[in-house]
C-alpha cells in the first residue's frame, strides 16, 4: 500500500504537499502553507516530518522503490532478456508516476543530497548496466544512457501526449536506437550484432532478435531496404500499433486525432486498425 492509499494524518499531509507543490512548486511553497490547507498547525506538520526535505522524500519513496524493484526483477534474467523488461518496466513505471511527481523527480536530486540521493545514482548506474549489457564497450555504453533517457525524459516533458501514445513511441524510439542504430550505421543491438542471436520471446510472446520487440513479419535488425520518404512515416511500429488499437476501442479518440497523434496518415490508421491482431505485420 502507497501512502496515496493510506488513511491517517500523515498520508493527508503528504497528499496536501503534493497538491501544493504541484500547483506553486517545491521552492514556493511553504510547511505553513500545508498546515493551512488542512487546517492544522506547524508543529502538527514538523511532528510527521522534521522538515519540508524530508517530505519530498517521501513522496519520492513509491517511485524510487518501484525503481528498484523492477532492477531487482532485471538482475535475475538473462542480459538480453534482461535488457528488455527493464527498458519495458521502466517506461511504465514513469507513466505511473507520471504525475506531479515526475516533475518532484527533478527537485529529489537538488534538495536531498543523502541517501535518497545516493539511491538514485545507484538506480541510473545499475540500469545502465543492464541496458549495456556484459562487457560493454564505449558506443554500448554510450546507448545505454541514451536509451535510459530515452525512457524516461518523454513522461516529464511530454505530460500533453496520452499515456498509451507516449508508451508507445518510447519502445519505439529506443528499440530503433538499439537494434537499427541510427541512420547510416550498420544493424546492431547494444551488446553485439543482432543478427548473430537466436530469435527468442519477448514479454507479449512475439519472437525477437536478442530480445527486442518487433513484430512478427519483421526480423530486428534486419537492414530496410530504401529510404524512407520525408515527411509522414509510412507505417506503425508494432507497440504504436497496439496503442492506437487501445485507444480506438476506448472510443476515446476519433481515427483523426490518433493518426495526428502518432504522425501518420488516417489512412494508415485504419490500414492498421482492420489487420487481424493475431497475424499483425508492420510494413517498413
């Protein structure tokens, strides 16, 4: 249970300062300013936290040890599977704490420089490492961070684009960084040539090339054959696919407004939209 969940007075006041720094920021507002929202005094809110620090700490707590968790689930997997749920469970767990939160993230690293602080390098450092794989050189490396940012960075910055879109473009943008390298560079995955790897499942059951997503009349990092016109992406990747297939059986947003959303033409939304699920193929 998260303190959002919890009863009691000191859960009231973590949601009171969270509601306060949303709406003014950490540096404007004050530990009388909160007392004043719940109608209690100071010492009432110095009782429960000794200082405006420490409760940024712990609104940060449930985001910091969802981080952690989901390294600890990363550790146990083989590197190339490993790679992969981290960089899924990492996006997801930004757009659980896509909140007011995200923007508190920022706040953590400049006001707290103890333990929490220290646990967040830690967090940054192991990720990397996973994402970069055993014996990583300096371009593996150098991904790796890129991919990490890569998977977060989007859900502060971004906070306008729908959750499943952003999820979404997110595996997208870093499975291309990854598996196709960027433009004019050979076909790779961080930590070898993917192609030099068995095919093996990913998390949704669809056989991939050293673990990544892709979809199944797709073999990553297999070279494109072409350049791609300017302008208007031709096709969906398989993750934006999926989301755009959430959102229109939500009945949330018209075929206009997830073509815009993701870049593309309507009618390559409904080209996407009419395809059998279960024998998807995503045309480069």
């Amino acid at each position: 249970m998260t303190w959002e969940e919890a009863d009691g007075t000191r859960s009231r006041i973590l949601r009171a300062a969270l509601d306060l720094f949303a709406e003014q920021g950490y540096q404007r507002t004050s530990l009388r300013q909160i007392a004043e929202r719940l109608q209690l005094t100071k010492a009432a809110i110095l009782y429960h936290f000794p200082s405006k620090a420490h409760l940024l700490t712990a609104l940060g707590e449930p985001f910091i040890r969802d981080l952690e968790t989901l390294l600890a689930k990363a550790e146990t997997l083989p590197a190339e599977r490993a790679r992969w749920v981290l960089l899924e469970d990492w996006v997801d767990t930004m757009l659980a704490h896509r909140g007011p939160l995200g923007m508190l993230f920022h706040d953590l690293a400049l006001v707290e420089r103890g333990s929490t602080y220290h646990r967040l390098v830690r967090i940054a450092m192991r990720a990397n490492e996973i994402v970069a794989g055993p014996d990583a050189g300096r371009r593996e490396r150098v991904r790796a961070v890129q991919a990490i940012a890569m998977c977060s960075d989007p859900v502060v910055f971004l906070i306008d684009v729908p959750a499943p879109v952003l999820r979404a473009d997110m595996l997208d943008g870093v499975r291309r960084l990854l598996v196709e390298g960027p433009p004019g560079e050979e076909p790779h995955a961080v930590g070898g040539h993917a192609a030099d790897r068995p095919d093996e499942p990913s998390a949704n059951g669809t056989a991939t090339a050293g673990g990544a997503p892709t979809s199944t009349g797709e073999r990553a990092g297999a070279p494109r054959v072409g350049r791609r016109r300017p302008g208007r992406p031709r096709s969906m990747s398989p993750e934006q696919v999926q989301a755009a297939r959430r959102m229109h059986l939500a009945g949330t947003h018209s075929a206009d407004e997830i073509a815009a959303s993701f870049g593309v033409s309507r009618a390559t939304v409904y080209r996407h939209l009419d395809q059998d699920p279960n024998n998807e193929t995503v045309s480069g």
